[in-house]
C-alpha cells in the first residue's frame, strides 16, 4: 500500500471516537518498534519526523525505512512532518514524498500565522498533501525552541473558526495544557487539562479533527527505570492515560507520542549496560530497545488511543 494523507484515517477517527498515534522517528530500531506493534494489531499509523531528526538522519534514509515498513506491514500509514517552521521546509518535505506537513506558526502573532499557514496550505492542496496547523503555544522543548510554562498560552476558541476558514487548513493543534517533553506538570500538583477549551473548540468546528501535542504519559515504569540505573528524572511526569483517552472520545484525532519513545529507548539501554557492562555489539542492545518500543506503542494503541483493528 502507497503512503495516505490523514484525511480518512481522520474522518473514520473522529466518527468513532478514537484517535491515530503519531509517533515520532529518527532511526530504523524506532521505525521497526512503532510498526511491528501496528502490524500486530491491524492499526493505522502516522510516523512523524522533526526538522531535527531529518537533519539527524537524513530526508532519504528516512523516507527509504518509511517505504520498507510501508511494504512490511501493507498499513494506511502518513508520514507527516513535525513542527515544520518555515514555508521552506514543508516544501522541502511536500516535493520529497510526505503526504502531511505541519506549520507551527504558534510563535508568530495571529495574523502573520494565518499567512504562512495559507502559504503552506495552497502549495500543499495542490499536491495531494494535508496540513496541520498550530493555534496557542506548547511549554517545554521542541528542536532548539524552549518555550517556557509563562509564555505558553492556551488556544482561544473565539478564534479557531476564523483561522481554520481563512487558512484552509486540514487539522488544528490546540494548547490545553499539555507540554512537550519529560517535565509537563509542576511536582507535587495535579496534572489538569483544560477540557472545557477542547468542549468550546468543538462546537465551533463541529467534525474538525484535532491534534494533541505534548501527549507522552511518560510512563512510571520506564522512569523508574532510569532512575534505578543511574539516570536522575525524579520530577518526570506525563499526561495521565485516562485524560487521553477522555481527549480521544472527543474530537482530538491525532495524538503525538516522542518522549514516551525515547524513555522506553533509553531505559532499556541503560538496565542493559548496567546488566551486561562488557557487551558492545550494537544489535544486543538496540535489539531488547526495540522491543520495548514495540511493547510500549502496542500498549498505546490497545489501552490509550483506541485505533486497534482500524486499518
Ligand atoms: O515536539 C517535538 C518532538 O518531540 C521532536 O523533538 O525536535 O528534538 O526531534 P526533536
Ligand atoms: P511528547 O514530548 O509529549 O512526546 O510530545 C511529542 C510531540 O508533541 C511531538 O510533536
Ligand atoms: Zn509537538
């Protein structure tokens, strides 16, 4: 099966209540985690690459290990760009064969957001390609921008109908709280989501899909992992599954998962070492990180986002 657009994996989601993982890759072990869980379970999948992990791994090498999963798993998969920040990069990305970008123009006032995204939009459309624009702004890091939680701003729905019409665009990125990275809560608080925001966005778009950032759980267990063999994350904390999957029976369509990657990676990589201090074959240790992906996404898909079964 050749690459899809998010367009009927949207429709088909927000119909039923669910929602399509969008995880994020930089090398073939991720590549192979994410889809072997998706194959397993018969899901639908967009696999996602930042600026930084296409200056990482490089557009083609990328593409390439997109097309061998593609004819692995014979999956509806989109390969989306994430946080694309300039109009050069998403054609970069649009004339190398992705068939979703995104335009993050969140860091530009109102007005010159709605310019770049109808820019990215029209050469988009022309070509087959879907795009996912951003209203409000994510705290936390994301490539080198560190926003922090002061100058986060949550979306206005009074202003989501005006930029979707005007823009065109085919999904929204809302900020309801969540942030990127490990870090999303203050110790010792609650985690809260402004769910009443989502409710209000909404009722202005009816049937709009919508996509939620910043979504990693950063699950307990892999943290604890890392803490066990020497790393230091004690103030880790991620979005509780619960307020996901209450965001997935609503009209949040897509929802982004990286760090959750990386933990698992990495603690998988450290109890190793710490286990088996004398190897240094790549593949005994990049083999059991592997596997904790595949674990770990399967988990998400079945437990979390509910696309099992939706291919
Ligand atoms: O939202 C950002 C993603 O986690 C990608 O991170 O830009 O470091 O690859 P990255
Ligand atoms: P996390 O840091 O919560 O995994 O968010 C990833 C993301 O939003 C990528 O765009
Ligand atoms: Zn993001």
């Amino acid at each position: 099966m050749p690459l899809v657009t998010t367009k009927e994996m949207f429709e088909k989601a927000y119909k039923g209540g669910y929602a399509i993982g969008a995880f994020n890759v930089n090398n073939m072990e991720i590549i192979q985690g994410i889809t072997e869980a998706a194959k397993e379970l018969n899901s639908p999948l967009i696999l996602q690459v930042s600026s930084g992990a296409r200056k990482y791994a490089n557009h083609t090498y990328l593409t390439k290990l997109v097309e061998a999963a593609l004819k692995e798993t014979d999956l509806p998969i989109a390969l989306h760009l994430d946080h694309g920040d300039t109009f050069e990069l998403c054609k970069s990305c649009i004339d190398g064969g992705f068939t979703s970008v995104m335009i993050d123009g969140s860091h530009h006032d109102y007005e010159d957001n709605v310019k770049l995204t109808s820019k990215v939009v029209e050469y988009a459309h022309a070509r087959g390609v879907v795009v996912e624009a951003e209203l409000g702004q994510l705290a936390g890091v994301e490539d080198d921008v560190n926003v922090s939680a002061e100058d986060a701003s949550y979306t206005n729905p009074e202003q989501v109908y005006d930029f979707v019409t005007r823009t065109n665009c085919d999904s929204l990125a809302i900020a309801i709280g969540t942030s990127h990275g490990a870090y999303k809560f203050k110790p010792g608080t609650e985690p809260e989501l402004r769910f009443d925001i989502l409710e209000e966005i909404e009722k202005k778009l009816p049937g709009f899909p919508i996509v939620l950032h910043g979504a990693s759980s950063v699950i307990p267990e892999y943290v604890e992992m890392i803490n066990k063999f020497g790393g230091d994350m004690p103030d880790a904390i991620g979005v509780p599954e619960d307020m996901l999957r209450k965001a997935a029976a609503m009209a949040v369509c897509k929802i982004n998962i990286d760090s959750d990657l990386r933990l698992a990676m990495t603690a998988t990589i450290r109890k190793y070492f710490a286990e088996n201090p004398d190897h240094f074959d790549p593949r005994q240790y990049l083999g059991p990180a592997r596997n904790a992906i595949k674990g770990m996404v399967a988990h998400k898909i079945e437990n979390v986002l509910g696309c099992n079964g939706k291919a």
